[in-house]
C-alpha cells in the first residue's frame, strides 16, 4: 500500500519564476494538506483541500495557490519566487473524520 | 490561536536509556489532538503516537508513551530503551477537533541523538 508519493523530491528555481509541486495521496485518503518547512524550524501550515476545495488556509500570501483534483492527488503552485521561498514543502494526507495524517517525504525547493 | 512550545533544541541520550521530550500547548478549544512526529534527515514525518484532549488514559505506542497533563497543557514523550535509529528530529503538534480546523500546529523540534 504506497504511502504519500510527492515529485519531485528536490527543485532549483530562480527568483520571480513560478513552480508546481505534485502529490499523491495514500490510498483511501480524501484530504490533501500542504506545509512549507523551513530550515531548522517546524512545518507551517499553508492550505488544506477535501472534495476539489480549499477548506482551511494558513498565513500565506496568495502567491501560494493550489488543487485538487477528482483523484485526490493535488499540486501546490507558488508564483513569483521569492529567496525566502526555499524550503522543505511536506504533502500530508488524511480521512475525513479521522485523526492520522500521513506525510510525504517533501520536495526541497532551493529559489536561487 | 493554538501554539506548541517545545523549549529543548538538543538533546542528548545513551542507547538504551529512557528519555523525556518536553511539549506544552496552548488553546482554548476543549476539544483536541495531541501528535509527536519524527522526522529524519530524509525528511519525511513518521507519526508516533497521539492523545486526544478527552483521553482519560496516557497513550502508549511501543516504546513511546505520552505523559498527558492536561491541567499544565504538557504532552511529553517519553522514549524507553532507546536506540541509535531513534536519532532525529521531533516535533510536537496538535489539532483542533472542529472538522473545520484540521490543520496541525507544530512547535520548533527537539533534535534527539542517542550515543553508543
């Protein structure tokens, strides 16, 4: 049974450009959260999405946008780069009504 | 709004000894989740154990247990005999119960090494 599977695992992008993270849910899971991981700190928050809608968001610029799609799976978009956008960005996701969360490894994005 | 304090950056263990991470939190909501997650250097979250905010009882996982005080808002792990793959990164995190509010708040991380 695959677990989350997140692509790609590392990105080097330059300033102002845009990038899409991809991830895929464990099977049976319906909810999608993303976090952004900066170095030596713990994950924030940056959206949550069930049934193709973004449900809660954390204190993100709209910069950072995202999708879900029928299948579950979902990408996070962030556009215009900023260097302050390097980080670690974990995919979790859950069951709607139960407690566990299951990570992804992250794609470690490195904005030059 | 909720936050997680995880005031020990570095901690240090001989294999095979119990070891106390310490997590306090802060809410107002009667209703939550307490989680501890490991993170090695790969990066992924390994989920260890969680404790809901009505638990009357500590939750145990194996080796992991969680000291549940709630009248102090604490949910220290306690990790028995440990070992060396038990160095990592931990985190603290909890959730609120209302279905609107699923995301999880993490504290700062303890970073755990066990010595030979």
């Amino acid at each position: 049974d695959a677990g989350v599977t997140q692509s790609p695992t590392h990105l080097i992008k330059t300033r102002g450009q845009q990038v899409t993270l991809r991830c895929s849910p464990k099977s049976g899971h319906d909810t999608v959260s993303w976090y952004q991981q900066a170095l030596g700190q713990g994950p924030q928050f940056i959206f949550q999405y069930y049934e193709e809608e973004e449900r809660q968001r954390g204190n993100f610029p709209d910069r950072f946008s995202g999708h879900q799609f029928p299948n579950y799976s979902s990408e996070l978009n962030v556009n215009a780069l900023l260097l302050g956008d390097s980080a670690l960005y974990l995919c979790a996701s859950s069951l709607t009504g139960g407690h566990g969360y299951t990570f992804g490894s992250g794609t470690r994005l490195t904005v030059v | 709004a909720q936050k997680i304090t995880q005031t020990q950056p570095g901690m240090f263990v001989q294999e095979k000894e119990a070891v106390t991470l310490d997590c306090t939190y802060d809410t107002s909501d009667p209703s939550y989740g307490l989680f501890w997650y490991k993170q090695p250097s790969s990066g992924e979250m390994i989920f260890l154990i969680y404790q809901g905010s009505y638990d009357q009882q500590n939750a145990t996982e194996g080796r992991y247990s969680l000291n549940f005080q709630k009248a102090r808002k604490s949910a220290n792990l306690v990790i028995s005999a440990s070992q060396l793959g038990d160095s990592a990164m931990y985190f603290c995190a909890m959730r609120l119960m209302d279905t609107g509010r699923r995301a999880l708040t993490f504290g700062s991380g303890t970073r755990l090494q066990v010595q030979p």
